[in-house]
C-alpha cells in the first residue's frame, strides 16, 4: 500500500511537486505477500498473491485524496464524448517532441 505520508504531503504540495510525483508514478508497482514479490496495475484497488490467493487492499479508500484519484479524474474526462480523440493527438503529439 502507498506510504499514508506521500499521501498528506502531496495535498499540501505546490502543483509542482504533485506534477513531478505524476511524472514518476510507477508503471507496475511491487506488491509483496506470502515472502513473494508480484506485480499490479498501478489503479487496481486489490491484487491478488499468486501463492495463498488472498485479496490484498492495495488502495486507502479513506477521506485522504490518493495520486491515483487525479489519475482517475483524468480517465473521468477522457470518457467524455472527443476528449480521448483530443487526449490521444496530445500523447502522439509528446512522443515526437521527445
């Protein structure tokens, strides 16, 4: 589970900051029960170990507002009618200015 703290600081961070977490979230974070290390999608709310089956809480579900929630919020407006056509032109659009 994402460490509570980022959490708080990131609410109180400059834009800056949030931006630069955003730009360094990981892909596929690293999840570790039952001694084994697995991989999730960095939006799933629960995983599941590969060994013991168990469902593990991956997200807070609490009142704090998580990195993943602008993520979500971004996904939100995508759903929108034309705005994945304007979001994808933007992404192509980044992957030549690189």
């Amino acid at each position: 589970m994402p460490d509570e703290s980022l959490h708080l600081k990131l609410l109180k961070a400059p834009l800056s900051v949030v931006i630069e977490a955003i730009e360094h979230f990981p892909v596929n974070p690293e999840v570790t029960h039952c001694g084994t290390s697995f991989r999730v999608s960095p939006f799933a709310h629960y995983g599941t170990c590969p060994l013991c089956g168990v469902q593990i809480k991956l997200r807070s579900f609490s009142a704090v507002a998580e990195l993943e929630d602008i993520f979500e919020a971004v996904f939100k407006w995508m759903n929108r009618p034309g705005a994945n056509d304007f979001a994808q032109q933007r992404i192509q659009e980044m992957a030549m200015e690189d």
